[in-house]
C-alpha cells in the first residue's frame, strides 16, 4: 500500500514521481514511459488519476503522447524540468523556508557550513 501525502493531491504526487524518472534519466529521452494502466495497478489509483498527471506533462511538453503507442519523454525534457522545476523552488518553496530560517533566527551561512561538514 502507497503512503499518499494527504495535503498535495494524488496527481501531483504521480507527476512529481515521473518527473524524478526524467531527471534522473531512469527514462531517457525518446523512451516510453509506463502506461497509464501499469501505474495505476502499482499504485492502486484511479486511471484517471494517473492520466491527469501525464496531460499536465503533456502540456508543459515534456512527455509526448503517442496514439496507440504510450506516453514517451520529449526531446530535451530533462533541461525544460529542471529550468520549471527550478523556478517552482524559487519562487513557491524557498520564500517559505527562508521565511522559517529568519524566525528560527539561523543564519543563512552557518547553515551552509554546517551542510559542508557532513
């Protein structure tokens, strides 16, 4: 059985774990992507469900639908991820974690020391 993140919905999860695929190149560009049915089952959610995380990759073209054929990962989808995932750090996860380390009172170059010492 999945563990769901109960405050992010179900597709967005799905779509967070194709696109780790893509970056890490598990699934390299021109290649097929598991279908919506395989996904699915493993996953035990709806096929719609998963189909709704493949049209928003769709349309930030990144995976390409292939009639009959699947869903296949774009030409230069790795760079177009990381340059969206990229800004989506920026401007919605960091303001809310910078936001954190001021009213911690840490200070931004003690915790990058602290990181090079591990």
């Amino acid at each position: 059985m999945n563990q769901w993140n109960e405050s992010q919905p179900i597709f967005v999860q799905i779509r967070t774990r194709i696109i780790a695929l893509i970056l890490d190149k598990t699934v390299k560009e021109g290649e097929a992507l598991p279908s919506v049915r395989q996904i699915s089952t493993d996953l035990s959610v709806n096929p719609l469900t998963v189909t709704k995380a493949y049209q928003s990759l769709v349309e930030l073209g990144v995976v390409e639908k292939k009639r009959g054929l699947g869903m296949f990962v774009a030409d230069g989808a790795p760079e177009i991820l990381l340059k969206h995932e990229r800004e989506k750090f920026l401007t919605q996860e960091w303001p809310r974690i910078r936001t954190q380390i001021e009213a911690l009172g840490l200070d931004l170059n003690e915790l990058m020391k602290e990181e090079g010492k591990k």
